[in-house]
C-alpha cells in the first residue's frame, strides 16, 4: 500500500479508442475505479457531466468504490488530446541543453504517446532494475520462486561499490531473502543486491523477458544500453502486473518510495504519486516511471553526453513538470 500522505496509489485505465467515422463520433468505455478516485474527478477525465455519469450508471449519489466498473456515456472522451505543443515544447527546451536525450510520453487516459529520440540506444544505467526486479515477481507469481528464499553473497561475483548500502556490510556467506534484495535493487538502487538477483537467475533469463515484453534494444553486445521506448514498455509492464497481482502493487511502492528523487519528482507537486526508478552512471542521467496526477502518464528519459549530472537531472525534472502541467490541463479545462 502506498503510504497515507499519497492521495493516489495508481489510476489505470481501462478505455475503448474512439474511432473514426464520419462524422467523428466517441463509441462507449468503461473504466474501473481506482482508489483515490472521485466521480467528479472522473467526469471532469473523460469530458463528461457529473448528471450524465451518474444517470449513466444508476447512482442516487457520488459515492463510488475501487474496482468499481462505470459507464462512460457516448460521446464522453472523443477528442483525443493533440500533444504536439507538449512535444514542441519540450524539443525546444532540450535545443538548448547539451548532450542527447531520449524521451518517451504516454497518456494513460487515451494511449495517446509522442517521442524524441525514442529509439536511440543509451545507456539503461540503474534503470535496467526495473525490468530485472518486474522479472523476479513474475518468477514468484508463477510459483517459480518463493520471495523468503534467500540467496548466498559472493563477493568474487555480486561485489560492485556505488549505489546502495550492502556495499559496507554485507560479508561473504550472508544470506539475503529474494524480498529484501529485490526492495533494495529498487529503493536504494543497490548495486550488489541487483547483482546477487541477476546472477542467480541469469542475465540472459532477464533478457528474454524484456524482449519477451516488447524490448527491442537489450544489452546490445553485453552492453547495457536500452531506449526512451523500450523503458516504457517495461514501466507499463509493471503497471499492467500491478492490475492483477499485490506483489505488483508493493513493486510500485517501492518505486514511489526510493532514495532518489532528483529526475521525474523533483518539481511534480508534493502529495502526487510518482513511481519510478532512477539511473545514473557519468553523462547518463536516467529516469523512468509513472507520474499518477488528475490525468496520469508514463514519462521516460534517458540522456547521454551530460557533463553536468545535477543539471541532467533537473532537465529530466523539468520535462516531467511540462508534461504534469499539460496533463492537469487537459484535466481541469
């Protein structure tokens, strides 16, 4: 569970296209409550009335659960929003900054997506965690694995020093449950913890998953390099497994819960949820998640040739509030 002080855990969407006839006209959806959500709130997402909603679905008053599944009348949600001022915006913000810089959009409400150099392989850093830990609660979902077995440390093989504590206490013989570690590949960014977990189930297990998924760009010769698009894949991947599965859900708070939070939170307003996992090694801020404000979004970045690490990663805070702003006013007007 999210902690208390954030308002909203995840707003998924299940939602029906609109297609094109002539004239243009919206067919009807569905969506499902999510907590945290209000049928105002709701009204206001889709472009519809609070009296047509609730009409729509037989409700005396606004009281609605989570999981709950409402009737979004015809004609709610029809115009899809146009994002090229988003885009427009953000490439002229990055014209000025030095380096290059990946970037991937996707509205949760429509689907709708843009990209910047999407498919331009750099480097994953620490992000790669996120695919490598969703891999581990797959495991364990299928009874493959079970999360209190517990794994050997050896430093000959899983020693690495930068992120994380494990680096300063862990000896030769510890024993580390598959939890623990995978909370500390995600929340601390632990370097060693990731590589006791990549090891014992084998990099090119975690690979095949990732293509398995839709990854196109996966540690290309041994390298450890991905893009803007595939990172989104996998961010949506977890909140696709999040739908079905508690493990799913503790992976998102672990990444709404990390140490790190230079990139993508920085400049989203306290109170809003963001779940997402930092990368960093030199020139290569990173930055990958789900920033779950009225209209949520996955945004991921990825960036290499950045001299500056601070400024990296206040660029990436600075794409991730363009898009929060934009999104909230497609919410609110």
């Amino acid at each position: 569970m999210f902690r208390r002080y954030k308002a909203r855990l995840l707003l998924l969407i299940f939602f029906l296209a609109a297609m094109v006839v002539f004239p243009l006209v919206a067919r009807a959806t569905s969506y499902q409550v999510q907590p945290g959500d209000t049928l105002w709130q709701i009204a206001r997402r889709f472009g519809t009335s609070l009296d047509a909603l609730k009409s729509s679905n037989n409700l005396s008053s606004d009281i609605i659960y989570p999981g709950q599944n409402l009737y979004i009348p015809d004609g709610a949600a029809a115009n899809t929003p146009d994002y090229t001022p988003l885009k427009k915006q953000i490439e002229e913000y990055l014209a000025g900054q030095p380096g290059t810089y990946g970037v991937f959009f996707k509205d949760l409400i429509s689907g709708q997506s843009f990209s910047i150099n999407a498919d331009t392989p750099l480097p994953a850093a620490s992000t790669v965690k996120l695919p490598a830990v969703l891999f581990i609660n797959h495991l364990v979902a299928q009874g493959n694995l079970d999360w209190q077995q517990k794994l050997t440390y050896n430093s000959a093989t899983d020693y690495q020093g930068g992120s994380g504590i494990l680096q300063f206490s862990v000896k030769d013989g510890d024993r580390l449950t598959l939890r623990t570690l995978a909370t500390m590949a995600i929340t601390t960014s632990d370097n060693i913890a990731y590589n006791m977990l990549r090891n014992f189930v084998g990099k090119g297990s975690i690979a095949s998953f990732m293509r398995n998924l839709g990854g196109q760009t996966v540690f290309p010769n041994g390298q450890n390099l991905s893009t803007a698009r595939d990172m989104a894949t996998y961010v949506q991947a977890a909140l696709d497994f999040a739908k079905v599965n508690p493990d799913g859900r503790r992976l998102l708070d672990d990444m709404a819960n990390g140490i790190y939070n230079e990139g993508i939170p920085l400049k989203i307003p306290e109170g809003v949820t963001v779940a997402h996992k930092e990368g960093f090694i030199w020139g290569s801020p990173a930055d990958v998640g789900a920033v779950f404000g009225s209209r949520p979004f996955i945004v991921t970045v990825l960036s290499q040739g950045v001299e500056d690490p601070d400024q990296g990663f206040a660029n990436i805070a600075t794409i991730a509030k363009m898009m929060y702003d934009y999104q909230e006013n497609l919410a609110w007007n």
